[in-house]
C-alpha cells in the first residue's frame, strides 16, 4: 500500500476585531499595518504567550482576495494589484521568543518616485518552525487506499498596505435579500466598491419596527475588501430575537470605518424593505 505525505498549512489572514492578533502561541499587533504617509518605517510587536521557546520565520507572501472573501495564492499581480513586497524590507526575518518573551518586527519602505499611483498589499507571514509531526493524523482514503498523513504546519499572515499618490474609493450595498432557513434568519447582500484603494469597515444591522424604536440586531466588525475584487457577497447569520419576527419593518445596514480612523464617515449603507 501506497503511504503519501500531505503537509497542511494553517495560514489565517487577518481581517479582524481587536488590533491585538493571537494564533496559537503569538500574539501580534497591531492586525494588519497600513504605513502613514511619508513615513517609511513602521514596527509589529510580538509577543510568545506559550509556555515554550518558539522560533518563527518571517516572510512575505501574496494573497488575493475573491469574491466570497477567501484568498487564493498568487505569484503575479492581477489587474488592480500591486505587490508591496519588492518595496520592503523585513528585519529580523527569524525571531526565537522565550515564553512570555516580546520583540519588534521592523518594516522599512523603499522610497521609489517611479510607483504607479494606487495601493501596494502584501501580507506578512510568520511560520512557527516547531515540528507539529506528532500531532499529524493518517487518513485512510477507502476508495483509492491511500493513507493521507496530515502534518500541520502554523502560521498566521497580516496585510501590510501602503499608497502612492491619490487613492479612493467608494462602495454601495446592493442585492439585499433575507433568507430563512428553519429557524435561522440570514441576511445576504453585496458589498461593491470602485476605485484604486481597498476598504476596510464595519457593520452595523438595524432592525426598524413599524412602531416603535429600532434595535440593533448585528456587528461585523473588521471587514475588507481589497482591490482584486470589485464586488464581495456578504452573509451573516441573525441572532434570535422573540421581539423581532423578521415578517415587517425594515432592515438598515450600514458599512462604517472603525474607531480611531482619522475622518470617521460611512462608506455605504441601504435598507432591505420587508
């Protein structure tokens, strides 16, 4: 019988709530790092909550985002992409931490006249170097008979993002829609955007009575949609509610930026009449 190895990688690319981002054993922060304008070195802090030296690896990889919000791998720009990677540098590329050991990733930029104008994304990868072998699983394929063994390796990938020139963008809500399926309520919709730059928001739902006062029934915070894709289908799952029914009113959603952006406005927002 045939024995085939299969290595799994856990990469999580982060689109998340807290600035503080923690995978396994590290702990990261900030999420993802946008360099401010004309400054060319920013820093991500580390820190190892295990109880064991770690060792990590520190790389860049591509990612571009499809229309249901998974990322595909990619090794050359796709229309409307631009690497930031050939414009960085990354020091230090190998950090062992102890347990409870922080340290500082430096990012420098390289300042170069000749970009094209718009928005530069490559994500920041951190590879645990620790043999995971022992915790791999054999899975016997019971058609072909070939055994599968899963050996995981752990990551975890950030965006690293910065701008040349003038860079915008817009996006509207469309196709708004609530489905039922048995007792979940799920609200789907389209999230468009247009123009040179990626957006990165948050999610509000409200719930309008025909009487009385609104209610907010949903917060997605943390959600982007970067410049591979014109267009995202959002889904998101109702949580119950015995004083809404969902049979009249209207449903508001409304896409935001997140606290402590310097010009707070809303990106998008439109109401689902049901």
């Amino acid at each position: 019988m045939n024995n085939k190895k299969f290595f799994l990688i856990i990469c999580i690319t982060g689109f998340l709530i807290s600035p503080v981002y923690a995978q396994g054993d590290l702990l990261i922060t900030p999420n993802r790092l946008i360099f401010k304008p004309n400054k060319i070195k920013e820093i991500i802090n580390l820190v190892n909550t295990g109880s064991t030296k770690e060792t990590y690896l520190v790389s860049f990889v591509e990612r571009s985002m499809n229309e249901d919000g998974s990322f595909s791998i990619v090794t050359t720009p796709e229309p409307g992409q631009n690497f930031a990677q050939p414009h960085l540098r990354i020091y230090p590329r190998t950090i062992s931490l102890e347990p409870g050991e922080g340290q500082v990733v430096m990012l420098q930029r390289r300042r170069n006249s000749n970009n094209q104008t718009g928005e530069y994304r490559s994500h920041l990868y951190f590879r645990s170097t620790t043999d995971y072998t022992a915790l791999g699983k054999t899975i016997k394929d019971t058609v072909t008979g070939v055994s599968v063994n899963l050996r995981p390796i752990f990551g975890l990938t950030i965006p690293v993002i910065f701008h040349s020139g003038q860079v915008n963008a817009t996006a509207t809500l469309s196709d708004l829609r609530l489905e039922r399926e048995k007792n979940i309520n799920k609200i789907n919709f389209t999230l468009n955007r247009s123009g040179n730059k990626s957006l990165y928001g948050d999610f509000t739902i409200k719930y309008f009575p025909v009487k009385g006062k609104s209610t907010t029934i949903a917060k997605i915070n943390g959600v982007a949609i970067y410049t591979t894709i014109e267009k995202r289908f959002m889904s998101f799952n109702l949580p119950k509610n015995p004083l809404i029914n969902f049979k009249e009113g209207t449903i508001k959603i409304i896409y935001r930026t997140r606290p402590g952006e310097v010009k707070q406005s809303i990106f998008a927002e439109s109401i689902l009449t049901l």
